[in-house]
C-alpha cells in the first residue's frame, strides 16, 4: 500500500474528518465556516483541516485574509476505484 493511500485512509478514519469532507460536497467553505459546525475548538478544526489536507483530500486557496477549504474529487474517486477492485471480479 503506498504511503498516499495509507495518509488518506488515516484520514478517513476519523469520523470529524469525514463529516468535514461531507460539509465540503455542497462546495467550499471558510476555515471559520467549518469550524462554527463543530463543538471542538478552532485549534482542532485547524488540525482535522491540515490532516486531509496533508492526504490531500481537500484543497485550501487564499482570498483575501480567508482561507477557503474545497473537497479534491480525484483522490475520492482514486480510493473508490481501490474499494471496488477489492471486490474482484464477480459475476
């Protein structure tokens, strides 16, 4: 298993991870937006950010003093296409 893979399964692992992921498939969102939806501390939101970030699950872009956090569809789509694989081929 690549050292890619292992980040981002890692990253799925964490069900405040994935709850971000599924806040982001209506479309980006400021740090500070994210963070409101959470009962963890923005240090915290800050750290789950960096984490699929670093998996490269999510993409960050600057617009003026905001950062704004979007999903990254291709590494999603990547690991779906691994999943199925593991199921071989059934008939």
């Amino acid at each position: 298993m690549s050292l890619g893979l292992q980040a981002t399964l890692r990253a799925l692992a964490d069900p405040t991870r994935r709850e971000i992921l599924n806040l982001l498939k209506g479309g980006a969102h400021s740090a500070g937006e994210i963070a409101e939806r959470f009962p963890i501390s923005g240090a915290a939101v800050s750290r789950h950010l960096s984490v699929l970030r670093e998996a490269d699950l999510i993409r960050d872009r600057r617009d003026g003093k905001f950062i704004y956090y979007e999903l990254n569809a291709s590494v999603l789509e990547e690991i779906m296409l691994w999943i199925k694989d593991l199921g071989g081929n059934e008939k």
